[in-house]
C-alpha cells in the first residue's frame, strides 16, 4: 500500500492527510461534493457563517445514507425471523430489492 500525503481544502481551511494512493479519488470526490454543498447552501439560504453551512452541509450527507441503514436494519430484522437456509445469495438479493422499493416509495 503506497501512502502519500495530501492537502483538503473544506471551507477555506486545508486539512493535511496521509492516505493510501487508492483512496486519492475518493478523497478528492468527497472535497468537491462538500464544496458544492457549502456553496449551495450559502447561494440558497444566504448563511454567511462556516460552521453552519458545515453543519447543514453534515446533516445532509447523514440524511443521504440513512436509507441504507435502514435497509440493512429491516434485512436484519427479517433474517432473524425466518428459517435460514444455508445459501441465502439468491432470497437475500430479492429481499434486499423489495426493501429498497418500498423504502424509495
């Protein structure tokens, strides 16, 4: 694993980070779509303060993957209510898409 050291610029502050070349563009992608976020908020809203568009920004990307969690809690909740059998691939796939449509409903 090849580490390399980066600089991340979130709300006109830079955040040195030592991180493995792998995670670079993910690190990158997050920057950008926190920045965008920032830069909505403070178009739309009119907030001057940072600490606010970061806790807006915050709320928003901890709303976004609530979903997911709560998929993975109601799959849980299921499989300890049912007979498991021993490959699940197949039914767990076919759970999994169920729950999400009626999550997104």
């Amino acid at each position: 694993m090849n580490e390399i050291s980066i600089k991340v610029n979130i709300a006109g502050r830079s955040y040195p980070l030592t991180i493995s070349s792998e995670q670079e563009d993910a690190i990158r992608k997050a920057e950008q779509k926190i920045e965008a976020s920032l830069e909505t908020f403070q178009k739309n809203y009119a907030v001057k303060d940072k600490q606010d568009l970061l806790a807006m920004t915050a709320l928003q990307v901890a709303t976004a993957s609530a979903p997911v969690i709560e998929t993975k809690t109601v799959i849980e909740k299921v499989i300890e209510r049912v007979e498991v059998p021993t490959d699940l691939s197949t039914e767990l796939s076919q759970l999994e898409s169920l729950v999400d449509q009626y999550l997104q409903s």
